[in-house]
C-alpha cells in the first residue's frame, strides 16, 4: 500500500510492506514505488544481502541502508557476499562491528 504524507516543505512516501518480499506483488508495487532510500533493519547474514542485492538491481537509484543492530553470525558467508554486493550504508552499534564491516569495505557508521 502506498501513501503520501506531508512533513514541513518535504513529501514523503511511504511503502507499507503486507506481503512477504517473494510475492510478485510485492517486486511489481517496489518498481511502481521507486524508493529513494531502503532501510533493512535486520541482522546481516547470507539471506539478507542476497535480498538487498536484488533490491538494488530493482531499484537502482536508491540508496539501500543496512543496519546491523547485532553482528553477523556467519561473518564468513557474509564476507563471501559483500565482494558481490555492498550496501551504500551499515549502521552499527558497537566500534567491533564497525571495524568488522570496514574490513569488509562497507561505508560504516556507529
């Protein structure tokens, strides 16, 4: 479902997500949306960035936002796919993951 609101000078639009990110309705709504920023709020695994990465080939004007409230528990799996697909920004919680994901070359910021 999409919604328009008005905040001050700025329009915001708003995707509320019913259906689950497999459903043909849910990728057909997403290119009609045309997002300028997805924010994932999740802990980064295999799956995640998989997803992430399928949303940017989707939606390749907006800025995909990662926040990793806990680090990865694979952080080897999750190393193996940042080669393929860097999120434009992950949002930390502690300096350890931070550095984890800087060694990853992902833009970081606690």
């Amino acid at each position: 479902m999409l919604t328009d609101s008005n905040v001050g000078w700025k329009k915001i639009r708003l995707m509320e997500k019913r259906e689950k990110e497999k459903s043909r309705e849910f990728w057909r709504n997403l290119e009609d949306f045309e997002p300028d920023v997805i924010h994932c709020v999740l802990r980064p695994c295999a799956s995640v960035l998989i997803i992430l990465g399928l949303l940017k080939l989707k939606c390749k004007n907006s800025k995909i936002i990662l926040s990793a409230l806990q680090p990865p528990l694979n952080k080897r799996l999750v190393k193996i796919f940042t080669k393929f697909y860097k999120p434009d920004l992950v949002l930390v919680s502690s300096e350890r993951t931070r550095v984890l994901f800087e060694s990853y070359g992902c833009t970081s910021q606690m």
